[in-house]
C-alpha cells in the first residue's frame, strides 16, 4: 500500500506541475489572441494540447491508483472514491503529503481553469467584433443589391445613361 501511496502522491504532484504549465501557457495563448499572431496562437493551442493529453494519462493512472488504495484500505465506493476518503485511512505522513499536494492541485486546475475560460471569452468576444467588422465592410464592397437593364438582381454595374436603382 505505501509503494502505491508514494505513486499517487508522486502522479499528484506532476498533475499540478503540469496544471502549472497550463496556467503559464493560457497566459503566452491570450497574448497571442491580443496580438492577433496566428502563428503563435497556433503554435500555443498545440502545446496545450499535448500537456493536456500528458494530463488524461496522469489522470487515468490516479483513477487507477486511487481504486487499488481504496481495495486496500476497504474503503466502499469503487470508482466514485475521493482522495479525501483515502486521506482519512492513509498513515500519518501520507495523509497530511496528500492534503498538502491535493490543495496545490486544486489551486493549479482553478488557476488554469479560470485562464482558458477567460481566453475563450476574449476569443468569442474578438471574433464578434472581426465578424461585425467583416459585415460592414462587406456591404461598403459589395454596395445594395441593384436590378440591372436586364431586370436581373446583380446584374452588371449600369451603363451610362441608366438611373434605375432600387435597393432591395
């Protein structure tokens, strides 16, 4: 049990570091979105995926991790165990190496969590504001839709002499 203890502590603490990471990165991720550098936003978005996949496999071997303890101490609950319930049951060094690298954990994913929230509204916001520009433009560019001499919408520009114009 203790050699599955120091693993989940030690997989504890690379989540967070990892978490940590994420944060930093969400922050360069959100320099590039206001700098409008596609490149670098790219190359950020990439990054964040690959330490996100790093997360899913930590985060599936504290799953497992987690169970094996839990059958260990009989603790009931199969997979719906929390590090809490292990806390209660683990010796004395380990619960209180636990609490103290689960609170860092959960600070880090709190951080991270509230910068890709705040990208992704900077991001949709941005997006709004571009689209809204693009459609004026748009209609500067294109100018009303006109009947042209052959009473066809979108016809070509008018020849001199033409005044109809009606603007739909």
């Amino acid at each position: 049990m203790t050699k599955a203890i120091a693993r989940l502590v030690e997989v504890l603490e690379q989540e967070a570091r990892l978490y940590e990471d994420l944060s930093a990165l969400l922050e360069k991720e959100r320099a590039a979105i206001r700098a409008l550098d596609m490149a670098a936003l790219e190359e950020r978005l990439g990054a964040k995926a690959i330490l996100i996949g790093r997360l899913q496999k930590l985060e599936g071997e504290r799953g497992g991790l987690t169970a094996t303890i839990a059958r260990e101490q009989g603790v009931p609950g199969g997979a719906a165990v929390r590090l809490l319930d292990l806390v209660r049951r683990a010796p004395a060094p380990w619960a209180g190496r636990i609490m103290e690298v689960r609170l860092r954990l959960r600070e880090a994913v709190e951080r991270a969590t509230e910068r890709n929230d705040s990208n992704r509204l900077f991001a949709d916001g941005l997006l709004g504001v571009m689209n809204g520009v693009m459609d004026q433009l748009k209609q500067l560019i294109a100018g009303p839709s006109v009947y042209g001499r052959g009473g066809q919408m979108g016809a070509p520009a008018m020849a001199p002499g033409d005044f109809l114009r009606q603007a739909i």
